[in-house]
C-alpha cells in the first residue's frame, strides 16, 4: 500500500480547566495499520480518542481522518468512522439484532442492506445464540462483543476500539484477537489496551502515552530496542516509571 | 430517515417497559371507572359537574398527557447517563434526528392513550348515560394537541436539564399542578380567589378547558384556551429543543 495516512493528528492538545489531558501530540497513522496506544489510567487515551471522533472539542491544534478535518469536515469523519467506547454501549430494551440493526440504519444503509450486515455481524461474532435476547439481559462479557460488532457494522475506515477485551475472558479475548486480526489492512485501527499481550500481538506500531504526551513510537521491535528490554511490558515500565 | 430509525429504537425502548402500559394506557382506564363510581355517590344538589363523563373524559385526556411527560422525561435522562448517548453523538446523527426522535414516539403514544380514554368514555357514557358526541369528540382530540405538544415539551425541557434521579420529582410537580390548578380533578373556577388567578395563569387550566369546551359543543369557547395553550406549547417545545441542543454542545466538550 502506498504511503498514505488513516490519521494524521497534528498538535493536538486538550485542557479540561487548568489540567492538560493532551499535551500537543503529533502523530500519522498509515492506512490500514492497527495502531495501539499504552498508557496508565488517566494517561489521555480516551481524550484522544474522543477529540478524533468530535466527542470532544481540542484545545487546540487538529487531526484529519482519512483527509478530513475534525474541525471542518467532521461529518465526513462521522460517516466514514466508528468506535466502540471504553464503558459497552449497547440499547438494553433492543434485541441484539435490533441494536445492530439500528446502527446500521443510521449510518444511512437501507433495511435490506442493513439486515445482511447484521447477519453477516451475528456470525462473525457468534451472536446466533443470543441474537433475539434484548442487549441488557446480556452478561459483561456478551454486551461488549455486541458493542464492537455495533461498531464494526458501519464498515468504517477508521476504527476506533477504546479497551475492547475488558471485562472478557481468555477464550472471548482470543477469539476478538482473531476478529481483528482479519480486519487488519482493510481499516486503520486506533485500539487503546491494558493488556501488553494484546498490544505485542496485534499492532503495527504502538505508541507509550504518559501524562498526555506520547513518550514513545514505534513497532514494538523498536520499542524494545529504545528502552534495552526484551518484552513490552518491561518496556512500557521503563518509560511509564520515567 | 435517521429521525426515523431513532424513533422507532426509542418507541420500542418505552414500549417494552411495562410500567408504559401500566401508566399510559391501564391507569387512564381505572381512573374513568373510579371517577364515575365516585360521581354516582356526589348528591345531585352539589352541582359537581367534572366528574360527568363529558367533563371527566377531557380531564382523563390531559392527565394521560402528564404520564407521557413523565415517560419522555425519563427517557431522555436516562439515555443521557449512558455512554450509549455518546456513542450516538460519534454516528452521523444530527441534533434534529435526535429531537425528532425522542418526541414522535411521545405524540404516537399520547394519540393512543386518548383513543383508549374516548372508546372508554363512550362505553361508560353508554353504561351511565351521559351524552357524547362523536363529532364533539374527534374535534376535541384536534384541541387536545397543543397540550400535547406542552407536555411532550415539558418532558424534553425536564429530560435535557435534569438526571434520571431528579426528574421524575420534577415531573410530579407538573402533575399535581395539572392536576389541581389545572381542573382536572378540582372545580378551579368554583373556587374563585388565589388558586383561580393562578390557574388561569398557567397553560394547564386552558389546556383542560379547550378539550371540555369541544367535548360539550360549545365551539364558540374553544379558541380563547386554546389560543393560549398553543402559545404556551410553543414556548415550552421551543425552550426544550433549545435546551437540548445546547445539552449535546456541551456534552461534546
Ligand atoms: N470530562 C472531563 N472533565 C475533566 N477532566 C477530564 C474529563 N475527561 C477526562 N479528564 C481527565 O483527563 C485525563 C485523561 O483522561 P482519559 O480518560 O483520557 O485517560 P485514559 O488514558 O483513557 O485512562 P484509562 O486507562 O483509565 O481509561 C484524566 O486526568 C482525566 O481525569
Ligand atoms: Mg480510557
């Protein structure tokens, strides 16, 4: 694929009050590559996300997905991207087909179209079992898979997944790892994670973010090869203790 | 079409809570029947007229109302808490999808209720007697719409400033309000004094009376309150849409 960038965020900074979540990070992500960005609790993850999907105003500075400007063409960036929030969002008194349905429709896929997404969803995430049940009978577990197959359904180019493994066990982790890996190279992912295993497993790149500064870029070899440790987790220790 | 998808997602969310049919459609029912056995025990020479099935039925209609303001309020509080709202601001969801969505089902679910309320009036003014007119009736649902729009606003204006805690405390007022000052359930204008200037004050009484004047005929004494509960409405949908937009703006900070 040629050198051109899913995302491109270009001094982008945040301040709730006096407290900067984001501190003017700069950064391209290619087309297609699965992007994971580290960081402990509070580190700004979310806030970036956010910011990248008009959730939440930037300070300053801009970012522009697939060439579209959060600050000016942000409808564009709402129809060409989706995102699977940190806390699982689901509507609890909607089927599970309902849910996907829905969110088909509104991002303006006409019924018979939207019905073929929903089944090919419900068989991509196994929902078959669960697919008449309403969302808030669903366990933890269950409502996260069918939050992110909510985000999938748009087919975006950019995906944004804010801690999509939380809360689900080995065997539902392994089998969302594999649901992503074969989303690779068909949308740029921004997937932020606590899990290093996860980060080492599926990204192109990663990126460390500390305090709302991105402290350290790049594939994990060169991140291992920056902080002198042969595996992530000690890595991203070195530079969170920093 | 988005206003109408999220429409139809809000209307199944309200209608699959059975409080809704509880509330909306059985309490309206219970309350006629109530209220005419009460009216068979009030002696003749009290001259208490709004337990008469023509002024009970118009009552009954605006106090559904109260019920789908407290059902839209809800809604849109509790939807705001969740992160569901949120991942709905990131779609391409516009803030028109969203006010069309969360007052359509609430006009849809009001029409019901009343067509419930009239066939039940028209059974009971059969049983008692008492003598409702077919055409009376319909134009009186015409009348009523304005007070549909004034409830459904106050839910919306409720739902946007307060959370699902508060809300429903606040909707209460209205109702008691409705209720009493209104003239629903009290013969406001016998009382003359404090409570009628301040029921005459609020929409609530015209909003009452603009049913009743239709419902027994008097065509004539139609448009006063209903001129006035229309304006009111208007104020109220305006304010609330206004509310909710600034709501998302500032929820998206
Ligand atoms: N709406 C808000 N108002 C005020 N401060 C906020 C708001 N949202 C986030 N913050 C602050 O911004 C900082 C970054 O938060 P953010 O949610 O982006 O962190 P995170 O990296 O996603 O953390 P976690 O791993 O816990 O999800 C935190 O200090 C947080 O308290
Ligand atoms: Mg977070």
């Amino acid at each position: 694929m040629s050198e051109r960038y899913g995302i491109e965020i270009k001094n982008l900074r945040k301040e709730f009050g006096s407290k900067v979540a984001v501190n003017d990070i700069s950064l391209n992500i290619k087309e297609g590559q699965l992007f994971s960005m580290l960081g402990v609790n509070g580190a700004g993850k979310t806030t970036t996300i956010k910011m990248l999907m008009g959730l939440s105003k930037p300070t300053a500075g801009d970012a522009l997905i697939m060439g579209n400007s959060i600050l000016t063409d942000l409808p564009k960036v709402k129809q060409i991207s989706n995102f699977s929030p940190q806390e699982t969002s689901v509507a609890p008194n909607l089927t599970v087909r309902e849910n996907l349905d829905f969110f088909a429709r509104i991002y303006g896929y006409d019924k018979k179209k939207a019905d073929e997404l929903a089944e090919d969803m419900i068989e991509k995430f196994t929902l078959q079992e669960v697919e008449k049940s309403k969302a808030k009978t669903l366990s933890g577990g269950w409502q996260r898979r069918l939050s992110i197959a909510m985000a999938l359904i748009s087919s975006p180019k950019v995906l944004f997944l804010d801690e999509p493994t939380l809360g689900l066990d080995v065997l539902a982790r392994r089998e969302l790892w594999r649901v992503i890996e074969k989303l690779k190279g068909k949308m740029t992912i921004v997937l932020t994670t606590h899990y290093m295993e996860e980060a080492e497993h599926l990204s192109d790149e990663i990126a460390i973010m500390v305090g709302g500064e991105i402290k350290a870029l790049g594939t994990l070899e060169e991140i291992k090869k920056l902080t002198g440790k042969d595996n992530l987790e000690d890595a991203f220790i070195s530079i969170a203790e920093e | 079409m988005r206003s109408i998808e999220f429409s139809k997602r809000t209307t199944r969310e309200i209608l699959r809570d059975p409080l809704s049919y509880i509330f909306c459609l059985g309490f309206p029912i219970i309350m006629l029947i109530i209220m005419t056995v009460v009216d068979r025990s009030i002696p003749k020479e009290a001259q208490m007229n709004i337990f008469k099935i023509h002024a009970l039925a118009p009552g009954m209609a605006v106090f559904g109302l109260t019920f789908v303001m407290l059902f839209t309020c809800i809604q849109l509080s509790k939807d705001r808490t969740t992160a569901f709202l949120t991942r709905l601001y990131a779609s391409p969801m516009r803030s028109v999808d969203f006010i069309i969505g969360y007052t359509l089902p609430s006009v849809v679910l009001a029409l019901i209720q009343v067509m419930i309320t009239y066939i039940c009036s028209f059974i009971i003014a059969a049983i008692v007697g008492g003598d409702l007119k077919l055409f009376n009736m319909l134009f009186s649902v015409v009348c009523l719409l304005p007070s549909v729009l004034l409830y459904i606003g106050f839910g919306l204006l409720f739902g946007a400033l307060l959370n699902d805690k508060a809300a429903p405390g606040v909707c209460s007022i209205v109702i008691t309000l409705s209720c009493m000052i209104g003239g629903i359930w009290m013969d406001v204008d016998g009382m003359g004094g404090g409570i009628k200037s301040l029921s005459h004050c609020l929409p609530f009484y015209h909003g009452v009376q603009a049913v009743r004047m239709a419902v027994s005929g008097d065509m004539r004494r139609v448009t006063k309150p209903l001129i006035i509960t229309l304006l009111y409405a208007t104020v109220i949908y305006i304010l609330a849409v206004v509310l909710m937009r600034g709501k998302m703006k500032k929820d998206v900070r």
